[in-house]
C-alpha cells in the first residue's frame, strides 16, 4: 500500500541551526501538509502546497519556515533558525487532488519526524 | 475560532464498549475524522462522516454526530489490546482544506 514516508525519524539540532525535514508524498497524490504537534498539545496545521506554491499557512507558519518541492518526488520543511519551542513532531500528509465528479481521498499521514532543539 | 475538544483519557476493560467524545465549533465544517495514533507511528485515518450523516458503522466502529450539538461520538465494539492508542477527533470544511485536530484521547485497555 502506498505510503508517505519521512527522514529522518529523529533529528537533533542546536538552536539557531537550520534543519530540513524531509518527505516523500505518495507519487499521484498534488496536495501536501506539514503539520506539527508539541508534546502533549494538539496537532496544528503548519501549510498547504499546491501547484508548486503555497495555499493556506497558518500564523505558526512565519519567516522561519519555508517549503519546497525540489524534484518530482521530496516535499521539504525548513526551519532557518530552530528556537527550542520549535521542538514538536512534525508530520507530513498528501492527498489526492479531487477529480472531476469524484470525491477526493483522505490526507495520508507520514510517521512524522521527531524534532528535538537543544 | 475553529475548536475541537475532547477528553484526554479513557480506561475500558477488553471486551466492553469503548465511547470516545468530542465537541467542535465550527458549525461549517462538513467533514469529521477520527484519526489513530499508535505509539512511534504516524496518524491513521480511521473513520469520517459527512456532515449530513447522522451515523456511520463500520465493523467494531460506529460514528455519531449531532450536528445541533456540534458533537461526535466513536464507538468500539468489544475493545480489544490491540486498539491501545490516541485518537484524535479532527474536522475540516473540505476535503483538501487544513484539518483541525483535538488534543487526542489515549485510551488505556484493562486486561
């Protein structure tokens, strides 16, 4: 069955360093997500991308965070410089564009990368 | 603003009914999810109902939703050890939309 897949699973980077999270959609799928949760919070929705640009962002979504879909196949999270509140499980969703006369499918969910700020 | 709540733990004893709660406050969502998280693993859809659905059964799970009350409900049938996980209450306005997650309810299995 096709997956989202996510690297790494655990990163561990020092504050103020730049990181990429990494993912890999499921290869027919146009929509794509990231989304977050700090431990013990809810998961949030981070950003939207469609057709190469972003859709919807939410307020978590600043200047530190950019992304980007370098080839056909990898969906990237960058965070410029990494606060320790930044340390969350960050998850990464596709979904299938929704066809003519057809619902769409559900938005499929990564393992998420465990994103740890020292 | 979009909201959706739900408790955060349950005890069942295997073999019983477990009934997992949740309310939201977007009268315009059209889409309600319960999703499953398993500890190291990503969130798995388990179940949706659309918001014109009253019910929707699906083996050992069945959906509730009142949609006057902003309120939907999961039930699992004969709660087995293997259902050990969160699960998260989620709604969307449309299907490509951003979803809204709650915080999750970790429900706990007694032998």
């Amino acid at each position: 069955e096709p997956e989202v897949t996510q690297t790494p699973s655990h990163q561990v980077t020092q504050m103020g360093q730049e990181v990429i999270l990494r993912c890999v959609p499921i290869s027919n799928h146009l929509y794509f997500y990231w989304y977050r949760q700090i431990l013990g919070q809810k998961v949030e929705f981070l950003v939207s991308f469609y057709n190469n640009e972003i859709s919807e962002k939410s307020e978590i979504f600043d200047d530190q965070f950019s992304v980007e879909r370098p080839d056909g196949s990898n969906f990237t999270l960058k965070i410029r410089s990494t606060k320790l509140e930044d340390s969350a499980m960050y998850f990464c969703a596709s979904s299938e564009n929704r066809a003519k006369g057809r619902v769409n499918t559900e938005a499929f969910f990564g393992q998420g990368t465990r994103l740890t700020v020292v | 603003g979009e909201d959706v709540e739900q408790s955060l733990f349950l005890s069942v004893r295997e073999g019983d009914s477990s009934v997992i709660n949740c309310t939201y406050t977007d009268s315009s969502s059209t889409y309600l999810y319960w999703y499953k998280q398993e500890p190291g693993a990503g969130l798995q859809l388990l179940t949706y109902i659309f918001s014109n659905m009253d019910m929707k059964q699906d083996q050992r799970l069945t959906v509730l939703l009142n949609k006057k009350d902003k309120h939907l409900s999961l039930r699992i049938a004969d709660t087995q050890t293997g259902d050990s996980a969160i699960y998260f209450c989620a709604e969307s306005i449309d299907r490509d939309d951003k979803i809204i997650f709650g915080k999750g309810t970790r429900l706990h299995i007694l032998p």
